[in-house]
C-alpha cells in the first residue's frame, strides 16, 4: 500500500529551499524506475517509494519535491536537503502561430542550464501520411487527437547541412535524457494532455542530430516507452544519415524502437554531399545498407525526408531518379516532401507549389507513396529547420 500519510501534512517552503542550478544540483527528473529505487534505497528509503515518484514526475507532472503528497514530509525534506531537485525542463516563452502550431523556449534546469526549442503541432505534422495512423476514428472531445510534439535532441548541431537553420549554431551541447523527455512532459502538461487518453506523437526532428546524442537520446526513449507510456510506434526518429547510429537502433527491441525517418533530401551522392558535407562520409549506399539492418514491425516503413529545394532538388528527373533510387533499395518505404523553408542569408529558394505537386505526382506514378508536409508554424520560425532560438515573431 503507498503511504499517503503525507499529504495531510502541511509542507514547510523553508525547508524546501535549495540551492539553485549549479554543479550541485541533483535533477530527479529524467531518473527511470530502478535509478530512483537505488537512490531511496542509497538514503535507507523503501525502493517501492520510487514508484511514487514516477506518478508524481511522469503522470501528474509535479515540478517540486514539495508537492509530492505521496511522500512522508520527513522524506521530501531530506531529498531536498541532498540537493535534490525535480529540475524538470519547463516552458519559458510561448510563440503562437496563425495555424495552432505553438513553438518553445525550454529552460533546462540543471546541472548546466540551456535553453532548447520544441514545437507543439495540434493537428499533426502530416508525417503520419501512409503510416495507416490517419485512419483512426476521430475523437468528439478533444481537438488535438492526433498532436505532435516535435522534440530537440541536442542545443545546435555539428552536421552542417547547408539548408539548415539549426547548422548554423554549431552544437553546443548534447541534451540529457532528463531533457530530451522533458520538453514532452512540459509540453503535456501545458496541454492538459493525458498519455492513455489523448494521442500523442512525437517526432525526434528539433535541433540536433539525435544519433550524434545516441545513449541520451535512446535513454529518453526508454523513459517515454516504460514510465511515461507512449507507444514507440508512435515516435518517429529522423536522422541525417548517422551509420554507426542507424546499426545501433537496428539492435534495439522492437517494444523500444521509435519509426526511422532517413533525411534523404537528394536523388544521387553527387547533389546530396553538396547539400549535406556528410554524405562524403556515409554516401546514400551505405546508409541505406545500415537501414536494411532494421527488422520492420508489420505494415512499418521507412520515411525518406526529401527537402524540396527550388530549382536544385525539386525537378521532375530528380523524381524519377529518387522513384528509381528508392525502389532500388527494396525497402518498405514512403517518401515525405518537405518545401524548403527559408531562413535569412540563405541562397535557396522554396519550390513552388506547382513544382512540388508535380514532384509528388511524378514519385506517385512511379508507385512510391509520397507526401507533401504542410509547413507547421513557418511564421513563427517553428517549422523544419527554422529552429534557431529565434526569439522575436
Ligand atoms: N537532424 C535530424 C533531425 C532534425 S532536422 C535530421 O536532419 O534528420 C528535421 C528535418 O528538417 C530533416 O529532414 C531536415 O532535412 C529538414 N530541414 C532542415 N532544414 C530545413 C529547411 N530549412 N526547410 C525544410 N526542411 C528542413
Ligand atoms: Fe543537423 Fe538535421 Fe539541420 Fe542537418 S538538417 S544540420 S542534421 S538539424
């Protein structure tokens, strides 16, 4: 039976007190199950209290030991005096877009406090297109039945795609797996959102390269599967081409293994290296070998992302030749269009409408399920690639 005794007890806010951020800090958020168990047992705490924990972190998204009813007064106190803290990531500023689409700063608390970016897309992302998600009944109470959050795995990236934002950050840092499954949580608890009740999607495709940040990245993973409950197959990791890290992901276990998105963005390696340097190190071949490594559910796919950049990638003859390129892999595969979307002191261009039409039809024909994505929230700088820490709109 967990103790409840504690909530009746009216909480001290001195002893609550604790240090701020620094070196000392002690973030609980972001610990799994048998990591908060060993902590209580480390104090003399029965390990059972971890379970506590976990509702009070990860379901009731309590932000401060204080409020951990659960817990015996005596308890929270002397988590707080350890220097522990909840230190959950949490929102800092809101920018709202005409379409629903809402774009965050994130402050993470911790033991080194950044500032990371995530977006909330209320009526998805259209990258569920294909997936036979769209086919669910629709729900009468909730509007966001089909929301997605897109999450940031890393502050900046190294990859220094040439169309992209985020590139010109350089990183600055990898995010914890505290971090990474904060910016949902914070996210959900804005919302109201009730994992279990409301649909959630989660799309690994903020700043940074998640397979350049793997064991956080996966460890997030881990958290939002075991202790938060969201389906992987309703996570959807996309990668630049990473190989060392798409052959560790064809390891995981399919209960832990999010959808793989591929960021293909080119129809041959001549064009890709010129857009993405690091198709010199892993050309389309050798990425698409690792992704062959995958063991695919039933019915899964693999998106390729293909940015359409006008007048160097959106052609028809770069729609035959990526129509022949993917079937060439034999992969269970669909191709998700991505309009360019433009950012200052860049020498692209979007690619008309008519252009990416075309592009769509051409992959269609040549029986290639394909996709145009809706640019979410471009005028408030949230959409693919415009993530930069923006902060006026
Ligand atoms: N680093 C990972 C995930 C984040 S980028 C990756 O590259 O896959 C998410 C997607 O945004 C990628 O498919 C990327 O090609 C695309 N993207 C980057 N900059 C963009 C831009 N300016 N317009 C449209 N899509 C862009
Ligand atoms: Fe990094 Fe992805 Fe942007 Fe490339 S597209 S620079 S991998 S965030």
């Amino acid at each position: 039976m967990p103790d409840n005794s504690g909530q009746l007890v009216p909480f001290d806010p001195a002893a609550a007190r604790h240090p701020g951020p620094g070196p000392s800090a002690r973030p609980l958020f972001g610990l799994d199950a048998a990591a908060l168990a060993s902590v209580l047992e480390r104090e003399g705490e029965p390990s059972w209290r971890a379970n506590q924990i976990i509702e009070a972190l990860y379901h009731q998204y309590i932000t401060d030991i204080s409020s951990i009813t659960t817990l015996p007064l005596d308890l929270r106190r002397k988590l707080v005096s350890l220097g522990w803290q909840i230190a959950r990531p949490e929102i800092a500023r809101a920018f709202q877009s005409a379409d629903g689409t809402e774009r965050y700063l994130v402050n993470c608390p911790g033991p080194r406090p950044e500032t990371v970016e995530t977006v909330w897309m209320p009526q998805g992302d259209d990258g569920e297109a294909g997936d036979g998600m769209e086919e669910e009944p629709a729900s009468e109470t909730k509007s966001w039945r089909r929301s997605t959050i897109c999450v940031s795995s890393q502050v900046g990236c190294a990859v220094n795609c040439q169309f992209c934002l985020t590139a010109r950050l350089g990183l600055e840092r990898n995010l914890t797996a505290g971090e990474i499954a904060g910016q949902v949580v914070a996210v959900l608890d804005r919302h109201g959102v009730r994992v279990g009740r409301d649909r959630v999607n989660l799309v690994f495709m903020g700043m940074g390269e998640p397979f350049l940040n793997y064991d956080n990245f996966m460890a997030a993973v881990r958290l939002l599967v075991r202790e938060i409950g969201i389906s992987p197959q309703r996570m959807t990791v996309s990668t630049s081409g990473i190989v060392p890290g798409i052959e560790r992901f064809a390891a995981e276990p399919a209960d832990l293994r999010p959808r793989l998105a591929i960021s293909l963005n080119a129809p041959n390696d001549e064009i890709r290296s010129q857009i993405m340097p690091i198709n010199r190190k892993w050309s389309i071949a050798t990425v698409v070998e690792a992704v062959r490594r995958v063991p695919l559910r039933p019915r899964e796919r693999i998106t390729f992302e293909y940015v359409l950049l006008g007048g160097v990638t959106d052609g028809p003859e770069h729609a035959r030749e990526l129509a022949r390129l993917v079937r060439r892999t034999g992969l269970p595969a669909k191709v998700n269009l991505i309009s360019w979307n433009p950012g200052p002191d860049f020498h692209y261009s979007s690619p008309k409408p008519e252009a990416a039409e075309l592009f769509r039809d051409t992959l269609v024909a040549a029986g290639l399920p394909a996709y145009i994505r809706q640019p979410r929230g471009r005028d408030i700088f949230a959409a693919c690639g415009q993530l930069k820490r923006t902060m006026e709109a």
